[in-house]
C-alpha cells in the first residue's frame, strides 16, 4: 500500500494501480526507457494492473520480472472492457480473455489478488 499525506486533506491509501501499456508504459509495444525500473519499485507497494490490446504481441515480454498482472483486451469494443474486465489473474503475465466485472467493483469486493 502507498499513502500519500496530502496537508489538511485525509491521506490517500492506494492499493491498486491500473495502467494502459502501449501509449502509456511503451511506445510501439516497447517499454519507455526507465519505465522497468519505476514498475519494479511500485510493484512493491502496490497492486499494478496493466491493460492492453497487445497490438504488437510484446506485452507479455516487455512485463517480464515486474510484479503486474496483465489483462489483454480481445479486439472488439475494448474501450467497455477497459471499463468492465472481470476476473483477475491468478499469476503474473498470465493474459486471460477479460470478463464483465468492473474494476472498481473487484478491488472494492477485494477480489483482486497480489500476484508473487
């Protein structure tokens, strides 16, 4: 978990982070240089979901030794599954056809696991 004070706010605990890979962490399926690094470190103290279409089928290599659990989007209407992807993986890089379920609910249900 990561807490951020905020000065006369109430601190933010945040146990999730849900991130795109291409476009956000990678560039044309590559990870940005010195993005590894960061995750490795937040993936210490958080929970990272990455999602993708895996347009260019790196994902899953680029994740290597990064504690994150990826999602990869089927082709069709990816922008509902990015809202609604379902069941969460049972292991690191394990790319599983997402199902309805939102996020939100699933981390708030608690039924996101961290993944070793």
């Amino acid at each position: 978990m990561l807490v951020i004070n905020i000065p006369g706010k109430k601190s933010l605990e945040i146990k999730h982070l849900i991130l795109d890979f291409n476009g956000t962490l990678a560039i044309d399926g590559k990870l940005i240089e010195g993005t590894k690094p960061l995750l490795e470190l937040l993936g210490k103290q958080l929970i990272i979901h990455v999602l993708t279409a895996d347009t260019f089928g790196s994902a899953e290599k680029e994740l290597a030794g990064i504690n994150c659990i990826l999602k990869v989007l089927s082709p069709e209407m990816q922008d509902m599954q990015k809202e609604s992807p379902g069941q969460w993986s049972q292991a690191a890089h394990q790319p599983e056809k997402v199902k309805p379920e939102s996020f939100a609910m699933a981390i708030k249900k608690g039924t996101a696991e961290k993944v070793c």
